[in-house]
C-alpha cells in the first residue's frame, strides 16, 4: 500500500526552480532513498511534504488523504516526522525536555499517560540516555543529529523521514545507524523516507532509491538499477 | 522546582510579607504595595518576553484598560470595584485574545508593531475623552475597602501577586509551559513536533494580558486617582527595565527586578524623574553583557549542583 504519494510537485524560489514537477511514492513498511548531487532539491521535497513550505504546485496524499498546504503542526499530528538536515535543538531546554515536546504533543503517545518514560525511551534508543538532563546547546554535532532522531520518533510517526542523518560517522558507526533504522522499521513497523549521501549505506537498507537532479526526478528504482544507469553516474559525476 | 517546593517557599514568603504592615510606616507601606503592582507586571510581561520571546509594548495599556474599566464601572455606575476589577480583566483578556488573533500568526514583530500603535491610541484616547475618563487630571474612583488603610491594602496586593505568580508558575512548568519554550527556542522545529505555534503565543499573549488588566485595576483602586500614567509608554518601558535587569525568562527574576528597581527609584526621585531613562538605558547594557540579569549572575556563581537540580526537577516536574 502507498503510504505517502507526491504527484507533479513544483517549487520555486525567486528564479530558481528548486522542484520541477516531481511525482513519486513511498510503499508502506519500506525504506525509500532519495538521493542526488547538491543541491537537487532533496531538502525542500522534504519541506513540501512536512508542511514546512507550501508547493506552487502539485498535491501530496498521506495515507489515502491530501494533505497539500497543511502546516507541519498538523502534518506531524497525522503522523509525519521529519529530521532537519542542519539540525534545530531547543537549545536552552535539556535533552529531555527537547523530547517531552514532541510526546506531549503526539495524540497517539499521550494516551498512556506515562510521557516521561517514554521521552526516556526514545533518548536511550539513539545512545542519548545519559546526557538527559544535559541542555541541548552542549552536545556536538553527531548527537543533535541523535537528538533530532529521538524527537521525531517521539511523535510516534507513522512514516519518520530522515535528512542526512549519518554525517560525522566512521564506518563502523554508520553500521550500527543502518542496523538501528532498519529496526526501526521491522520492530516499530515504520516507514522510512530517506535523503543520504552516504552510498553504501543507503545500498544496504534501501528498498527503492528515487533520485533527483536539478529539482527534477531523475529515476527511481532499486539500489541495483540505481547504481548500474548511465544517468545517474552522469549527474553525480557532472556536479 | 517542584510543585511542593515552590508552594512552600511561596507561603514562607508570604508569610513573611504579611508581618511587614507591623513593623513599616505609611510611606514605606506604599513603596511595598507599589512594589507589588509592578511585580504582578513584571512576573507577567516576563511570561510573554521570557517565556515566549515575544515582545508586547502594550502590558501598561492592559493594565491601564483594567484600571479605566473598573474605574470607570464603578464611578460612573456604582459597580461594586471587586466586580469592577473582574469585570476589566476580563476586558483584557478579551481585546488580548483578538489582537493576539489578528497579529500572531505574521510574527512576533508585528505584535511588538501593533502593540505599540494600541498603547498610543489608547493614550490619546483616554486623554481626549475628557467627559469619561477626565483626561489627564484623572478620574476619581471609590476604593476596594471601606475604610482606607495602607495595611488593607498591602494585603490586597500581597493576594494579587500571589494569585499572578501561582497561575504564571501553574502554566510555565506545564506541558503547555514546555511548549512556550519550544516556541522562544526554535518555532520551526516546535511546529515540525506538533506545537501548534501560533496557538501558543495567543495564548501566552491573552493570558499576559489579562494579568496585566488585573493588575492594574486593583492598583487603580489603591491610587483611588487613575490618570494616563497608568498605561503610558514610561509605565512600559519600567517594566521591561525591571523584567531585563531582574533576569528574562527565569521565574524570580522579575520579581526581584520589580522590588529592587521601585525601592531604588524612590531614592533617585528626589534628583528628578529620570529614573525610567536611567533604567532604561541600565536594561541596554544588562541585555548587551547579562542577558539573564541578576538571577543570570547569582545562577553563574552557584553554577553547577544548583543549576543541574533546578532543570532536572523542570523536566519532572
Ligand atoms: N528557503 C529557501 N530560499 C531560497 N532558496 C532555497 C531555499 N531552500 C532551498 N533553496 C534552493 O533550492 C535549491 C534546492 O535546495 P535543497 O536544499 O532542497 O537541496 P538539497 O538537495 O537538499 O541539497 P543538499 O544535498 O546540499 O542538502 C537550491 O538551489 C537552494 O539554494
Ligand atoms: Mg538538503
């Protein structure tokens, strides 16, 4: 079943067209890629479907309703999470309090009364359980991305959309990130919506890549088809 | 702070408090009850510039809508002023609630805009509107007790304030509280976690306001005389020199802003009344180099055990 489904999306900003009709669908129970060079428009696709930006055109279906132009507010109500590429801590609240936000919020974790424990939870899934109390302006740039992660899962999405979460990893940490989001998928039954630099990554847990060049669609299909087409290379190569 | 905790020191406080008409004098007495006003003021200016980071120039024009309403409820009608006082904060409540509505969701500097027109015009307009408000030679007006007494009346305020900072303390270590400072923090990220933002600093704003209104009408029954000082842009900007000098955005910080800065200004009255230019220009540098004020200060000195307990307990409790 299509989970999430964006069809001609345009975007523009000023003179530059930063999405130029761009229609695609993430399966539910899946995790989707989207990739390409700079600048591509990876972001404000995001942006769109999060309500963060409105489309010029084109309209966007989660779940089997539209939800074109809704704002992020009520996006994220329905059950879309988003991370943000340069990550927005609450700065002056501790790790903790920067994900009660999101629980206190959640229709769906609200229900069971016990938010605190559950902020805890999501904190201690992403390895952030012990600086709970420490306010969020103190961590480093790898564990704002964490933070980001831990507050997006704590609106308990249905579909929990992720940009560039892996920057600043080694090797062996992005295997573990991969593993973990891969979790989160088969154990918590989300769906993942992607943008990644990192290939190999994106090759081990991707189900479908979509990529974009130049606000445009470019391809989509599995990480196999993906890397062999002559286009792909060409748009990566000619950046 | 937890609930216990802040109940506990607010009693002890107010218990202390209640021992002073004993041992003050009439003149003293005033500056308390004065005191008291502004820390009602400060406390609930602070829920909107600290809490929210919203800049309102309009909370003495609240407070001077509580004041004219119950005023002039009472003088022209012969309300009862207790009802009066109600009566105008609601009024507050309400005009807050639609300027909120028709400004909040453009952004904060168009409240900052807007509020600022509002208290201008309502200057003039209680100035020009001499048959119902006596312009600037005041409008005379009965006061809360029967029999005035300096004491009465400190207790009344005494009640106010306590009733602002249990209803500001009630709010901000709520859940709607963690929203407020989500908003101040970062609103996109607020919103993208399903802060519904403008509903917030509607909120922040109405609730603000109306304490404003309270605030003022009690303090126009006091002063039994209600003029256009009350909501004019000097009335404003002691506030805000008090809530920035006390310490933005932490609880007692305007609190000990508003009784150190009232105290302070009946010392420098007799060179003139330039004291709101020299607070004024005092909150400039605090806000440059201090931006959390005193409490910002003293909480750097006791920085550590102290500052670690107080957010561990926020996020509690
Ligand atoms: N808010 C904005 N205002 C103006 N231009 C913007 C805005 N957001 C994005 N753009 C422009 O739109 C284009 C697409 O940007 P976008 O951030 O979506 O790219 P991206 O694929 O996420 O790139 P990256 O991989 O560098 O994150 C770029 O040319 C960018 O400069
Ligand atoms: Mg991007």
């Amino acid at each position: 079943m299509t989970l999430l489904e964006g069809r001609g999306l345009s975007k523009r900003f000023g003179g530059v067209t930063a999405l130029d009709q761009v229609s695609f669908s993430v399966e539910e129970g899946t995790i989707v890629a989207l990739i390409g060079p700079n600048g591509a428009g990876k972001t404000t696709l995001f942006n769109l479907v999060a309500g963060a930006l409105k489309p010029d055109a084109g309209q966007i279906l989660f779940a089997g309703e539209e939800i074109t132009g809704l704002t992020a507010n009520v996006t994220c109500r329905r059950g879309l999470a988003r991370t943000f590429q340069v990550t927005r801590p609450f700065a002056t609240m501790t790790c903790l309090e920067n994900v009660a936000v999101a629980v206190v919020n959640s229709p769906r974790s609200r229900a069971n009364g016990t938010w605190r424990l559950s902020a805890h939870e999501c904190l201690k899934a992403v390895g952030l359980g012990d600086l709970a109390h420490i306010e969020a302006r103190h961590l480093n740039v790898v564990q704002k991305k964490r933070l980001e992660i831990a507050r997006a899962l704590a609106t308990r999405p249905k579909l929990l959309m992720l940009d560039e979460v892996l920057g600043g990893l080694n090797t062996q940490e992005i295997g573990q990130a991969v593993d973990f989001i891969r979790s989160l998928r088969d154990e918590h039954h989300l769906t993942v919506f992607w943008i990644e630099h990192v290939m190999g990554a994106i090759m081990q847990a991707a189900e479908k890549i979509i990529v974009l060049d130049q606000g445009r669609r470019l391809m989509e299909g599995s990480p196999e088809e993906v890397v062999k087409d002559s286009r792909v290379i060409q748009a990566y190569l000619g950046d | 702070m937890t609930d216990r905790r802040f109940f506990v020191i607010l009693f002890v406080a107010v218990g202390l408090l209640s021992l002073l008409p004993l041992g003050l004098g009439v003149y003293h007495l005033h500056v308390m009850i004065v005191s008291l006003f502004y820390v009602m003021m400060a406390s609930s200016w602070n829920l909107l510039a600290g809490y929210t980071g919203q800049v309102s120039f309009a909370h003495a024009a609240f407070a001077g809508i509580g004041a004219y309403t119950s005023g002039i409820l009472a003088a022209k009608f012969g309300l009862n002023p207790w009802i009066g006082v109600f009566i105008g904060t609601i009024l507050a409540a309400l005009i807050g609630l639609g300027m909120g509505i028709l400004c909040l969701r453009m952004g904060g500097i168009y409240l900052s805009l807007t509020t600022l027109g509002f208290s201008e015009i309502l200057r003039i307009v209680i100035t020009n509107e001499y048959e119902i408000t006596r312009g600037t030679m005041g409008l005379q007006v009965p006061g809360l007790v029967a029999d005035y007494s300096k004491p009465a009346y400190f207790y009344i305020m005494l009640g106010g304030a306590m009733l602002t900072l249990i209803v500001l303390y009630k709010l901000i270590y709520s859940d709607i509280g963690l929203n407020f400072r989500a908003v101040q923090n970062d609103e996109r990220a607020a919103a993208s976690l399903g802060v519904d933002v403008v509903r917030m600093r509607v909120l922040a704003f109405t609730v603000s306001s109306a304490l404003a209104g309270m605030a003022g009408g009690l303090y126009g029954h006091y002063l039994l005389l209600i003029t256009p000082e009350i909501p004019s842009l000097d009335q404003q900007f002691l506030v805000l020199s008090m809530t920035v000098i006390g310490g933005m955005g932490s609880f007692l910080g305007p609190i000990i802003g508003a009784i150190s800065l009232e105290i302070f200004s009946e010392y420098i009255r007799a060179y003139g009344e330039y004291h709101v230019l020299v607070f004024g220009l005092v909150a400039l540098v605090v806000a440059r180099f201090a931006p959390n004020g005193l409490m910002g200060l003293a909480e750097h000195r006791l920085r550590g055990r102290r500052k670690a307990s107080r957010t561990v307990s926020a996020a509690a409790g």
